[in-house]
C-alpha cells in the first residue's frame, strides 16, 4: 500500500465537493484564483507549495507560513497585508493587484477558525471564470456532465485513477467542474475516495456519483486483487518516472553523448542498458544499495548534490518514492515477461474554451497487455502545436486558454502518442447559430465545427460561382464552355448535387 498512498500525493487539480468547512470553502476561492498558480509543485517559488495544508505550514526558504488559530503568527496573512509598494507584499506587483479587504478577512477568518482543510483536499490554480460549486441553483445553460474516464478499474493494492469533471453548455463551451462537484461512492467499504482519487480497499464492484446543480453522472467502479500486493517494477515504474522528470531526453543523459558522464538511452528505447548503466557501470555510486538515500539516482534527482539538470523531482513525492522504494527493493530488473503498455487514452477528446485563462485538465490512462490499465497523467508528457491560443503544463496536463485559434494538445507515454482538439473563441464575441440546412451527415458536421468556432457561413454561391469552384476542387480544373452552359441552362433543383 505505500506506493498507492505516496501517489496521492502528487495530482494536481483534485478535490471533492464538501459540506462542513465554510471558512475552507472561502479561503480556497481566494488562495485557488490569487496565490497557487506561482505555488504548485511544479514551479514552488522560493520553495513554497500552497497546494496542501502541510505545504502551507511548512513554508518555504522564509520558514514556515501558517500557524492554525494564530494569524499574527502566519507570515502567509501578514505578507498580504503589506502596502502595495512593499517589495515583500504577496503577490508581487508583477503578478497582480494586492488583495482585498475582504479577500483578507476571509483568509483571517478561516486561520482564527484553526485553518480547517479536509483530508485529502488539495488546491489549485484556478481562474476567475470558473463556475459554482455543486449547490448552486441549476444553470439551464449546461446542457450535460462528463466525468473521465467512463469507467474505473482498480487492480492491486497500488492502483489508483483520478476523476476529471467537465460541464457541457448549450454553446458548445465546456467548463471544468472537478472542485465543484460532489462525489460519493456508493459502498465505500470497497474504495478510497480521496479528493477525486479512487485506491482499493477490497474486491467487488460499485458506483462512483458525481452531482453538480441538479445534473448528474455515474462512473462504475471494479476492484480486483485490493490486497494483492504489486512491487515497483524498473520498466513499468522506474523507467516511466526517468521520462517523465526529463532524465533520458535528447538534451540531457539521453543524447548521443550522455551528460556529465552519464548516459541513458534515449526516452528509454533500451531499459536493460539503462538498468546496467545505473546498477553496474559504477557500482555502489549511482545506486547503493546500503544507504538507499544516499544512491547519486536520488540525490542528484532532488539536487541535494549539485546536478546540471537541476532539481528535477521533489523529496518525498511519488516520484521519489518510486526510485527510493526500488532501490530499496534490491535494485532489480524485471524478470521474466512483464506486461508491456498497448495504448493510451486521453480525456476529454474536444474542448471549446470561451474566454482566456479558462483551465482544463486532463487525464491519460494506458492499457497493456495483460488486460490491465493504469492512471499514467503524471507520468505523460504535455504539449501543444499552439502555445499562443492555447497552453499546456508538460507534467500536469493542465491546459489554459489564451487568444482565439485552435490547438491540438499532445499527451506522450512510452511510445504513444495521442491528442485533444481545443478551440479558444473571445468571451464577449456576439455571435447566434445561424440555420444550417444539412443535406448529409457531412454538412452536419461541418455545421458543428462552425459553430464551435462561432463562424457563421456564407451564403449560398450563384450558380457560376458554385459550378467553377467545384470543378477547381475536385477537377483542378476549370469547366469548359459546353459544361457551363449545360450547368446553367439546367433548371433541376438538384443539379448541384448531381454535378458533385
């Protein structure tokens, strides 16, 4: 159970819907839309993470940040309060305007209350634009929920998947709803729910329920093997998290040459290799198995030793449990057939974002060989063939919107690569869907990605027109003079489909 639990750790994005924590539910507001984005454990400035309340007593290079019950001794509220020209005020002029009167008491109000936070509950950024929580009246402008993925398997004590929530509006828009939603399991003896972070308890099947404004959605829930226990595999875990933290790519120990002496194969095309170079190459250095936090793997991983890459993964998260939990297991390589990734797939396929610094998440589930499939959002790498409409955080697949345009969003595994279509339309653009007469199911597709972009169609072609366009398409050539006026002269309504 220690990797399925330390892996909890890491998911961006994930929270629950809750009734009992009112001072939690405002301060979250103010520290989701004006502090987390510059604190998450990807960027952490001056070492501060505000995405959990250990992260946010603990501090940063200033010490710690917040003292439950005593806002005189949380520097958290006294740095909010400086005045706007104090080099020190949060956050800095740069990032945006000081917070408000009332933003402040609501944080004051929630540390005199002890800094109340439900287990498992972690922040994130988020923009002001999101919607309201699962107990606001019903918005007839959401047409439907989705929760991703459709359905949840959970097999062994160190399996686990995360639920993404996304609203659907009449306009084609969609919105993510996961912190504002409400989910319950339907038996909770066979399942942790954990923000949205379902782990085993024991075998059987049941129901996740999600609810937001009156709208609903079920996702089915299978354990098999809860208490089957599954060691840390080099190839399926430790080579996934070499990749993901950027060790094996072409501009670090992955190219030609190596880096600092040290040389893995590129994105990992040759594990054995790998697990050579960092068992046996120099033995008793890159691993040791006597002191396992002491192996160079790890602390050049999280930069305790000086490391060109820097500090590429953060003590005691999932990713440093994975290598220091393998080392400790004896270093070994797989033996025998393991079973080997066949596929991923992300969530959601399509997105039509209204407005800039709309935020979505997503999530990557690989399947393999032998039946099974894991949550693998954290070990995938992000990107985007548009950065100026629309951004992507390479670790987190958390995807932003900026100008208007299209991107395809590419989500990278093993070998596998798949992607997501996203259009980014203004949040004050007049536009009404115009009548689209569909004469086949092309035309009804074409109407539906019109409308996502919010173009409306030009009017029919005159005859001319339309009979030298499509010979230009489809001949590349133009009519001849016969054709012309044979097509004109052609007094059938459904001349232009028989031309075609």
């Amino acid at each position: 159970m220690r990797l399925a639990w330390t892996i909890l750790l890491v998911f961006p994005g994930l929270s629950m819907a809750y009734d009992k924590h009112p001072e939690f539910d405002a301060a979250r507001e103010v520290l989701e839309i004006r502090c987390v984005e510059c604190h998450t454990e990807d960027k952490a400035k001056g070492e501060f993470v505000m995405t959990t309340l250990a992260g946010l007593t603990k501090g940063g290079e200033g010490g710690a940040s917040l003292t439950p019950g005593s806002p005189e001794q949380s520097p958290l509220l006294q740095r909010v309060k400086l005045a706007p020209d104090d080099d020190e005020r949060m956050p800095p002029a740069k990032h945006g305007d000081p917070l408000a009167s009332e933003e402040i008491a609501v944080l004051e109000k929630w540390i005199v209350a002890g800094a109340p936070w439900p287990e498992g509950e972690r922040l994130s950024p988020k923009a002001k634009t999101s919607l309201p929580r699962w107990d606001a009246s019903p918005d007839p402008e959401i047409v439907s929920i989705e929760a991703f993925p459709k359905e949840v398997t959970l097999e062994t004590a160190a399996d686990f998947h995360r639920v993404i929530v996304i609203a659907r509006m009449k306009d084609a828009s969609t919105h993510d709803i996961t912190s504002q939603s409400r989910l319950t399991l339907e038996d909770v003896s066979l399942a942790h729910l954990v923000g949205t972070a379902l782990t085993p308890k024991k075998d059987g099947s049941t129901r996740l329920h999600i609810e937001y404004r009156s709208l609903s959605a079920e996702v089915p829930v299978t354990v098999k093997d809860a208490e089957k226990p599954r060691p840390v595999s080099f190839q399926l875990d430790v080579m996934p998290v070499l990749t993901a933290a950027g060790c094996n790519t072409g501009s670090c120990h992955g190219s030609a040459r190596g880096q600092d002496g040290f040389h893995l194969s590129l994105y990992g095309f040759d594990p054995k290799g790998d697990h050579f170079r960092l068992t046996t190459e120099m033995a008793g250095l890159r691993i040791n198995l006597a002191l396992t936090e002491e192996s160079l793997l790890v602390t050049k991983a999280i930069g305790s030793v000086p490391h060109t890459g820097g500090n590429l993964v953060k003590k005691d998260s999932p990713f440093y449990q994975t290598l220091v939990g393998w080392i400790r297991d004896g270093a070994e390589y797989d033996a025998g057939e393991i079973p080997r990734p066949t596929g991923i797939e992300v969530q959601p396929r399509q997105l039509v974002l209204t407005g800039s610094d709309v935020r979505i998440p997503f999530t990557v589930r690989a399947s393999y060989s032998d039946g099974t499939d894991r949550d693998v959002t954290t070990l995938s790498t992000f990107s985007t063939s548009n950065d100026n409409s629309v951004s992507i955080r390479a670790r987190e697949g958390l995807a932003a919107s900026k100008n208007r345009g299209e991107a395809f969003l590419l989500a990278r595994f093993h070998t596998f690569t798949e992607g997501s279509q996203a259009i980014v339309v203004p949040a004050d653009l007049e536009y009404t869907r115009p009548e689209f007469p569909a004469a086949n199911y092309i035309d009804t597709h074409v109407a539906e990605k019109l409308n996502k972009l919010r173009i409306v169609p030009s009017d029919l072609a005159d005859d001319e027109s339309f009979l030298r366009r499509v010979y230009l398409d489809i001949a590349g050539l133009p009519p001849t003079v016969i054709e012309r006026e044979r097509f004109l002269s052609d007094t059938r309504p459904e001349k232009r489909g028989a031309l075609v």
